[in-house]
C-alpha cells in the first residue's frame, strides 16, 4: 500500500518545514524523499509517537543528528 | 493513510537486510524506523524507483553513505 501511494504522490508533500528541535525519542519515524520529477526539493517527513507527521529541514544540523542517532541505535 | 498504516504495524517489517550496494540515484525514499514496543530492531526501508521495497542495514556504512548523500542534495 506504501507503493501504491509513492506512485501517486506527484507533487511535493511539504510546504514548509518545523524549525523547532524535537527530540528523537518522541519521533517514530524519519523517511527521507529524493529529489526527483515530482518535487524539486529532498523532503524529510518525520512521524511523531502521537502520529503527527512533521517536515524537517534536510540541511539543519539537528535533522542530521537526529537520523544518525536513530541509525546508531 | 501513512499514519493509519503505522498504527496497524505492530511487528517487525524486515526479516532480512539487503547486503549489496544500491545506488542512491536508484532510490526514491529511505524510511527509518526507531526501535519500540513493536520491533526491537531500528528498521531502514528503501522504496526503489522501480517500486520495490528492500530493507537495508542500518549499521552498514555505505547505508549511512547514502542517507548522508540523499540529505546533502
């Protein structure tokens, strides 16, 4: 069903990004969207414990930091 | 309907990991999953662009490559 829906997402799904730091532990998960046809612009969609679906600004320091302590878990 | 799916995915989605080199410019997106109630395991899920879904180690450097080249972009 995830597939079904990447293909029919044509357009970028941010229009703005969350400045604020969340801490990780209240972050669920992170996905991470090319650039590509459909969006000029990489997207990073965090989706938070309680369900809220956040855009994190792929080039803040504290976006990386949060994806590298999620990987070195 | 992202959401609604995450609330239903109460176990782990990966049995194995890819072990071999995917090029970025073949993937769409990268979902990390944090390790919680439902899995033990941090999960890292690459949807290619030809749609397949293949999940990917999370402590493989050339994983972390690849997440650090997506958000570089």
């Amino acid at each position: 069903r995830a597939v079904a829906r990447m293909g029919t997402e044509l357009r970028c799904q941010c229009i703005a990004t969350h400045s604020k730091f969340i801490p990780p532990k209240s972050i669920q998960d992170v996905k991470l969207t090319q650039s590509g046809p459909h969006c000029k612009n990489v997207e990073v969609i965090a989706t938070l414990k309680d369900g809220r679906e956040v855009c994190l600004e792929p080039t803040a320091p504290w976006v990386q930091l949060i994806i590298k302590a999620i990987l070195a878990k």
